[in-house]
C-alpha cells in the first residue's frame, strides 16, 4: 500500500490495523560509469515496494535526496546539509507521530546518510527527554537494505571481492532489475576501483576519479538484480515485522 | 532524460548541451474522499517526464514533501516545516549550481508551497545581494502546473465551477491518467464542497470535513487525465523554453 | 489608538472591547529618483493612525525592514533575509497572542514582503498543527494596502499605465500627503521606467538602472495622495471589520 | 537627515561625505502606570532626530521592538527572542556595509537590549575573524542615550532617588516633550516603586505589581524632557563624533 | 563535590539537599606572552573546586570554550559564536532543571561571555514567557570570579594600575598557584600593555600586538595567586550562598 | 603538551612542528552505581594527556558535554541537542582551522557521540563541497579510545561477557586509575546488567533501571585501570601517527 496512492480514508482504515510505515530514504548521487544517479533512492524504493505487495504496511514517498557532499565534484549529485536533512526526518516524523503512526521504519540505501539520521533521531528524541514528560511513544528505526543477511549472502555469492563499497554490482543491479531499459554497459579501468578515505568533494573525485570506491560494477546484471530484491524483500518482511513487535 | 536514471558521464555530457533543469516540487497531503495522497506530487512528476520525453530536459527527482500544514488533521498527510522546505531547497539550489546549472525549474503542484518557494528564491539571492559580489549567474523560477493556459482551458471546459481549489477533479484527473488502477469512485455530499477560509489543521478540517474545498472530484476521470496531460506538456514545453532563452 | 503612545492599563482596558490589533510592515528600499526610501513602511502606517483615528483599534509599531534583497545595489536600501522576517513575525504574534490578541492584521505596503510573510504565518500555524493541539485560537491576516478596491480606482484615474509596479506615482503621492516637505522634483528619462524579471541586486539594477519598474512618479502629487490615503482608509476600514468579524 | 525621507540619489550623496550612520533601537514594553508603550523606541528616536537637525549625519529608521521576554505579563508588550535580535542586527548590518556605510552607530534606550546586541555585534564579527581575511572595515557602537553624562547630571538634580531603572520620570518626561498629547496624569502606589531582581515574565509581574521598578514617574513633566532633550542630543554629537573620528 | 566524580545515586542524594549547582565557564583564548591559553577556564575552575572543598555544593564540568572571536588572530584561540554558546547553555539548564537543579550559577572567568550568557538567560526564559505558563521555576545567575569584593582587595594591592583588562597578573597568578609548573618568566616590552578598544581579530592584535590590554603580567605570582584564590573561595560562598537563598 | 597549559608564543611554535591536535570528546551522564558522571570525558582525557607525555602532540581542552538524551532521566546527565553540538564542533574546527591547524583528530569517550560528530564533519566538508572551492585542507577523524586494538585485548582477557555496552568495567578502570580516590563499590542485583534498545530517557530507565547495559562494573578495579590506560596510549600514538601522515 504506497501513500501517494491512498486516499486519507484509506489511510484511516489502515491505522486501525497498524501503525507502522516504512519510509524510504536514499540520495541523489553519482554511482560510476555505468551506475545510476538515483541507485540509493531507487534501490530502498524498489524493495519497499516490494514488501508491501507481499504484507500489509504503507509505503511514504521517498526522500530522494541525501547527505552526499562528497559526491558534489560529479555533475548531477545534490546534498542535503546534515542540518537540514535532520529538520527534514524531524518535520515527517512529528507529521506522522500527529496522525496516529508509532512505528516509523526509515529504510535507507545510502550509507552516507547512516550518521545524520541517527543524530536526526536523537534530535527528535532529546525532545522529549529534555521536557521530562512522560515517554515518547513513537519506536524510530533506521535499517539499509545492503546490510540484510539474505542480500550479504547473494552479494558475496555473485560478486565476493568485487563488491566494494561504493557503485557495488549489487546496488546497480537491483536497479537495473526494476529499470532494464537503463542498464548501460561501459568499459573501466581498473576494473575494480580503488579504496581509501576521503573529505570533501574534491579530495574524493581526486582519489576515485571516475566515482567508484572498490568495487566493479562491469558485473552487474539484471538477474543479480533480480535475485537480490528478493532476498532484500525476505529480510525486510522480517526485520519489519520484529521493529513492529516492540 | 530523467536525473535518476542517468548517469554522471551522461549528466556531464547534458550539460554541454543544456544548463537547464525541472524539479518537480509537490506535497504529501490528503486530497479529499477519492483524490491520491500523493497527487501534488504526481502531477508535477508525471507532465516532467511527459516533457522530458519530447524535448532534451533534465528531469530531477520530485520533492515529495511540501508546506501542507494545514492538512495535518487528514492521516497520511505529512508537512515540512516552511524553514525546512527554505533549507531544502537552498541545498538543492547550491548543489545543482555547483556542478554547473543555471537555469533551476521548479515545478509545482501544491498551492501551499507557493509562498515558501518564492521566500527561498529570496534567500538564495539575498546570499549574493548581501555579498555584493558580481551578480548571481542563477536564474530561478517557479511554475504551478495547474496554472498553464491550456490546462485552465481544459478544465474550465470540463469541469467550470465544480473545479474549486483543493482536491480538484483536474488534479485527481491527471493522477488517474498516469495511475488508472487508483482511480476511485467515493460518493460525496454535498457534491461540490464548500469554500472558505482556514488556519491551522483544526480549523480546515473544522470548515472542510472531507477535506475538498469548492470542488467536485467525483467527475473525475482517466479521460479527462489524458486531455490534461497532453495540454500540460505542451504549457511547459512553451513556458520552460522561454525561460532558457533568458 | 497607537501602541507606542498607550500605556499598558489602557491596553488592557482595550482588550476587554476587542482582541484586534493592526501591525504596518513595510520596507527600506530604494524608490527611485524621487520617491522616500521608507514609502513602503510610511504607507501602511499614514494609512492604519488614519483608521485608528476613525475606528476604535490598535495600531502597533511599524516594522520598517523587510525583505529587500534586490534592492542592495541602491545604497541607502536595508533587507532582513526571508528566514530572519519569519523569525520576527512568528515572536511578534506569539508576544500578541501572550497578552491576549486574537486577530493580528498585518498591513503591508511591500510586494516583496508577502511571500515570506505567507510563509510565516504558515510556520506558526504549524507548530499548532504538528502538536495536534486544539486549534489555534489566532486569526492572522496580510492585507496589502495598495490593492484595496478604492484605491485601485484612484491609482488608475490618476495615473493608469503609469503606475509601474515600484516607485508608483501612488505610493510616492500617498507619503508625500503625509510628508509634504519631502516631496521632490527629479526629472527622470524615460518618463515610464522599463517592466521586466530580476533576481539579485546586482540584477535588478542592471535591468532598472534609476530604481523604477515600470512607473513615471514625476506624476506623483501631494493632492493624489491625499485622495489616495482617503480611499485607503475607506478600504481598511472595511477590510479589517470583517476579519474582526471572523 | 532621516533615511526614510531620503531618496537613494541623496544618501548616495551623503556616503561621500560620510559613512556613518545612528540607527535607533528600542523595545515596545509596558512602562508602567502612566509611561508609553513605545517609550524605549521613541526615547532615542526623538534624540537621533534632534541630532540629525544639528548635524550632518543619516537617521534610519528605528528598531521598534526589541528584547522584552520580562514584561510580557503586561498587555501590549512584544518581543523578540535574543536570536532573533541578532539576525536582525547581522542582516542590518550587512545590508548597510553592502553599499558603503562603515560606521554604525547603534543608538539604544533599553536596558535589556544590551548583553543582545553586544553579542550580535560579536556574532558579525566573529564571521571575519573565523575566515582569517582581512580585518573587517565595520566600526560597531552601541550606546545608550540615558548614560550620557549630562543626561545624567539632569536626571540627578531633577529626581535623584526618584529615577529608579524602569518606567523613570527621566523617560518618561522625555516621550513627553515630544508627545505632550500623550503626557498622562496617573497616581501610584508607593510612590517610589520597589526595587529587586527578576526571571520571567510571571516572576516579573509578581515581584512589580504595575511595572516600575525603583522609580517615581508621577515627577515627569514635558519641562524635564525638554531639558533631557537637550542634554541627550549635546551628548550624542559628542559622543557620536568621536565614534566617527576612529 | 564535584559531578564528573559522583555517581548518579550521588547526586539524586545530593539533590534532597540542595537544588543549586555551580558551572565554570570560560574560554579558551591567548593571555599574552606568559598567561595560559586555558586561563579563562581554569579560574572559575580552580576557585569553584574550592569552593566544594569548603560547603556542600555541586561543580558542572568547565565549558572550556567561551565567546573569544576577537583573539583568533592568536594560534591557539578557540571560539563559539554567540549563537552557539546560547545554544550550548539553553540545552545545558534545560538538561538540569529536567532532573531537579533550580538554582543554576555560571561561575565565569572571561568578560567577553558575559554579554552572550546574558542573552542565553533571556533566550530561557523567553520561552517560558511567551507560553504565558505558570513562572520558570529557574534561577540562573552569572557571577564573574575577578569581580568578588575580596579579589578586587587583593588585586588593586597587588598591581594597583598593573591589572589592565586582559592577561591581567591576578588571573595569571590564580592559574600559576593551581599549576605552579606551568608558570613561566617573559620579558614584555612596553612592561604595561596598551589600553583601547578592538573589534574582530585582525584589529585587536594590530592594536595589542602581544595580546595582553593594560596589563603587566610580569607581575604574576604563585603566591598572589594563592591570596587571590582564597578570596575568591570566600567572594564566592557568601555570592552563592546567597543566591541559593532567593 | 596541553592547549590549555601553554601560551599563545607556545603553540605559534609548535604549529612549525606540526599541525595536528588532539580534541577529547566526552559525556556528562550517569554511568551506574558506581560509575562516574565524567566517566567518557575523563577516559579520552586521561589518555590524551598520557599520549602527550610520549610524543610532541597538542591536547585541546575537554569537551566535556555531549550527546546523552537517553540518559536524562538518571540524576547529573547533562545533553546538548545533536544539532548544538554540530555547531561546537563546526567552530572549533573553523577556529583551530584560522591558527594554522590541519589535522583535527577528535578523541571520543561516548558512543553516543559517534553519529552526531560525523555528522558534524560532513556539515564542515559540505561549505566546501558546495562552494566549489579547491578541496579543504582539512584532515578530521573520529577514534574512539575503547575501540583500540589493545585495548580490546585487555578489556576482553579482563571481562569477556562482563564489559556490556555502557558502564562498562573498562572505562570505570580508566577512570579509576587516574582518579583513585573516587573509586566506589556498590553491590548491584543482577551482577551483569540486561541489554536491549532504548529510545528517549524515560524508556532507557524504564529498561535498564540502574543505568547499566550489559556490563558488571563490580570487575572495575584501579589495576585494570592501569593496564587500559598503557594500552590505549599505545593504541593512541599509533592511530594518531598515521593520521598525521596522511
């Protein structure tokens, strides 16, 4: 059940069975040669998507875009400061509190958002501990679709070595699953790119020139794309369902 | 060419080509008895790729959340704050402009965001007023989809006075052009729904009890979606090239 | 009824009669070669001392800066940026709303003010809305003084085309009503100023190089402004019965 | 000369003869039995001008409302938050050095604007010493009109023990020799009003049951500020004088 | 009794006794050719241990780093803006009063916070003013350590017209009798330092070179210090103990 | 060699040396029953200074309040709010950044800390990303003194299942050590505390009802206090060597 396409009575009857949403979240971020712009936004997106055919919950719209300013020196990436995405999860997560939603799921593809969001929570939290009322009734979780168990064992089946860290085979082809007609096939070299640290945006193109961090996504396919959203569908089912327990 | 689906080569490439770019801009607010939570959204969304399909234009990914506090009393409708959305947009704004944009295209579907827009556009320039550096090279606009001359024939045509302003058979008409398996047929009483002022969440739902003001959605239909796409792409094609050429 | 010459016991006496305050909010900002760089704050305040010498009401002090960022190239022009102008609004109407104020009407004689004041109100209505709180018992409103319908008539008998939308011969006639001695005779080539977009400062001034915007204020007259602040008056009079009445 | 009767060709002018500028602030708080409301913000708008009529120097326009949190339990007071008083002051200050003044002279006639003020001149100046460039042009000043010295001569011999810290006979007397029409005859018990510190608003309102605090205003007279006026203005052109001379 | 070294049962008993708590405050800024960089924070730091050494109170760890915008031309100067600080102490006495502190007492060692915690207080209160609630319970005092009667005894007999303003040889001598190894001997020429006014970094250490102001340093002592140190012990139990009783 | 010991000549001349500075990171929060309120202050502050006995390494003062929330319903527990304590840490780098230094290596004794910092560092790196200006010179790193390699061999041939995630036996060791004195014994029921998630205060109380989580801090002893201590200044100078070469 995706909110964009529910009208609010429908939303009524679905609060009286649960209150949990899942919210994707992701960036907009260049993802190497072959690798989608959209990748972290798209991949949560694709899965979230994908659980709520097989389960009853709602899906929020997708924040589109992330903290990626060390992406900025390829053209096409756009950040959120982590202060403003940190006012951007407090403003959805105190609009969903306000109409009844108590589990609130951030499903999250991009690894650089990890940090922000979790301040983003304390943020929302500290709220309610600084005022000393009564405890906060809403359970907040951040979960990244790359770290389910069943989606590490296909990664490290189809790719071990070569998946590396940033525009990895196995987020270009989950894309690449659900969008078959922008899977671009392009040579690079090295064929598995390099890693190390970074800084800022231009400390990162000057250390991985053309955008990928270890990995080599010449392997990804859409049949690896297909066999991860199923995994990342199974591990979400379940994750999600334990968070909604609490 | 959607930003999502590209990659940054191709990006680097476009912008040999173009300096110019649509980001759809909706909200994620309840839009009456049969209307999509997500329908200021979609709109937006949908006539860009319609564009984006006829002329060689960047489409960014949509900014799913707006100003939509006054809907806070409807479940599923989900506000930023218009500090937050001013924030948001000042980030996407400097990010597109570092990696070489010029001419930003908001597209809008939302009446409430229109103030918070604009007051971000001044926040941007007063950056560059106050600086008194040499003048901004940005050029920014905001466009509302539902206000092109041909989209105000069409439904004039169609609907005349059962249009109102909030939860429109256009708007719901166009989602259901590009989501025909969400259209809904909801009986509504009184059939065209009040007018009126309002303030706070309370306050609208106090005067708008199913949520529409002045319109009546129950006319809506995937036909009459059809009519108003194709006049919509054709308001943007117009208005988007003649805000390039400034 | 002026605030700043009241004291607080006769403050007190006025609430118990009326919850209704009118607070002037203008700009300093260049207005061209003849017109006074306060117009837009001198305006709404000549205009709410002379309600508030007809009509039992409460006027507050003006707010003299606003947002201005395009006029910075012009010296003499002062601007708060949008997110500071929401900061001072959201402050003011809450210290109203803390003594007992209900209808807070903010008269306005800016156009580069009403986004952002828009964008205020909304930000205070949305922390009421977030907290899903008993609706908020404030009533506020932004009503432009040069859009009354009386006023409207006289601009276009006295001065139709030549009217510009800055530096108009009316608002320049209206201050000079009120402050005669600063009238001025400044030949100005063309007579009628170009029309066109802006941006930053820098911007503005290079497309309107004396100021004006599509206006020839050699027309202005004390003798238009004194019909000016008549028909304005009249305007607000009935303007701000009914918002009280709401 | 007072900036909001200028136009911009004037103070253009005026910036090659100087670059200084007295920029009022004051508060919108109560004053007491029979004090004005705006006493703060007219006390030393009434000197700028007399200034300004004696030397060649720009007036803008006051700062009406300043920081007033203590006295909001007394109708028609109005605040601003200390943040927000200092983005005001830094967007004002930024705008005025935008086109050339140098020397800012903050011209004040409340207490509790002070430890503000002194911090925002400090937030300014702190972006310039952050960034390591060269030293800021700007030259900050924040005086108070009451601690003039022959000010203070005046005010001993009128009311020695009787001036007291809030709602003085010394201001009060001088918001009279400007508004006589607004002079007001009101008696108060004890005559000497007590004296004692203070938190909010309620510990305020509780501890100065009408809200003087030390003073005996019932000794104002339009002939005391005739003379407070006097002595105010000599003190301010010397002492403004030396501010421009650094 | 010092927090950092108790335990949480500790201070829940702690809190049956008394509701007070002291937090140094200072900064962390250039002394000159011998002051301590930590200077600022070691006074209050030193005296305020004291102090618990002598009656039953409670020392916050030292906010080591203050308001020093105008010393960063120095290496080794550290600053917050204001508005951070602010921040810092908002969430600080809000954290406090959350778990039962009343009587709140910034024990400061550098005159350029004070301005800047002054305007915290009011930021504080502000909110509790504005909401109308029933009175803070809060009592939040700034006491600087070098202006106790006793220490002003000692140092005008000490260094007499030797003190100046900054880098002055009682601060010196109070870190000296603490860290008597970190006591060092520097030849300064002119022996008493400049006197006069700055504004952001460039201009105070073109106007004071070594970064002392109307100082002579070399006057410093472990044994002045150690004088120094048990007047402030005593300035401060009678000023805080006072306090506690209000 | 501590910053707050030295003098501004001290530290010009060790900035000639190097550019790197240890800034130690802590907490000021309940640690169980017989833990220390400034047990993740004291421990990175401990090491830092025991680092600066062996190799020539500045050591900033201590920040001594971080991001502890969860904590504040346990008596002493003092928080900033995530987004105060990115500005901290935004204008100590920028200060520490104008005086010439370039490798900033935060020293963390708090978990809690860890995305909040991180965040912090993307805030900084995201102006220069976004302004397109040549990459920052800036290294900044986050280590964590329980993370050492070392370290984790001591805790774990000393505690194994006994460390727990929050007052842990090692970190009270630490503090022990260096503060023997303030060492406690406090019978606790269970001896090994439970483990979980928590959310805001009140829920963390209600979960773990000592403050404990999943540690038997009765193991604590000054002896292994000594150990962790030795291995951590081991672990230190090996980190913060490689830091300083990159």
């Amino acid at each position: 059940m995706r909110l964009q396409l529910s009208t609010w009575p429908e939303v009524e009857a679905y609060l009286t069975r649960s209150t949990g949403i899942i919210v994707p979240i992701g960036s907009t971020e260049q993802h190497g040669p072959n690798g989608l712009i959209g990748t972290d936004a798209l991949c949560p997106e694709i899965v979230a998507n994908g659980v709520a055919e097989r389960i009853d919950v709602l899906v929020a719209p997708t924040i589109n875009v992330g903290m990626a300013q060390h992406h900025l020196a390829f053209p096409g990436s756009i950040t959120l400061r982590p202060s403003t995405l940190i006012a951007v999860i407090r403003d959805m997560v105190q609009s969903l509190a306000r109409t009844g939603f108590r589990h609130i799921y951030f499903f999250n593809g991009h690894g650089g958002n990890v940090a922000t969001v979790q301040a983003a929570f304390a943020e929302i939290y500290a709220e309610n501990s600084l005022a000393g009322a009564p405890g906060s009734p809403l359970h907040l979780k951040l979960a990244n679709w790359y770290q389910g168990r069943r989606v590490g064992e296909v990664s490290r089946e189809l790719f071990a070595g070569d998946e590396g860290s940033h525009a990895t085979p196995s987020e270009i082809s989950l894309t690449w699953h659900a969008y078959p007609q922008a899977a671009k096939r392009v040579a690079m070299q090295p064929a598995r790119a390099p890693t190390g640290n970074f800084r800022d945006a231009e400390d990162y193109r000057r250390v991985f020139p053309d955008g990928r961090i270890g990995s080599n996504p010449m392997l990804a396919s859409v049949e690896a794309g297909r066999r991860l959203f199923e995994a990342s569908v199974e591990d979400t089912i379940e994750d999600y369902t334990a968070f909604l327990a609490r």
